[in-house]
C-alpha cells in the first residue's frame, strides 16, 4: 500500500474513533457506516488503480 491509502484508511479511522467518543445513539452508528462505505470504495478505488 502506497502512504496515500494509509493515510486515508487512517482518516477514517479516526473518523470513526471520534464519533464513538463524542457522539451516542443512532447518529454515531450512521457516521461508523458512512466512514466504512468510504473506507471500503477508497479500497475499491485503489485495487482498480485509480
């Protein structure tokens, strides 16, 4: 993996660890699933060598 991907993998997961810090309920779950829909069409994006 290139240092872009990293980075963008690591910028959603912080995403999502400050979202499971600071917020609670049904709004802290729908920010984890749209870090991971990101997560996963970044990884997508990245195996078809964009």
């Amino acid at each position: 993996m290139n240092k872009r991907m990293l980075r963008a993998m690591a910028a959603y997961a912080v995403i999502a660890l400050l979202a499971a810090f600071t917020l609670d309920g049904a709004f802290r779950i729908a920010v984890w699933i749209l870090a991971a829909g990101l997560a996963v069409k970044t990884w997508i994006a990245y195996k078809a060598g964009w």
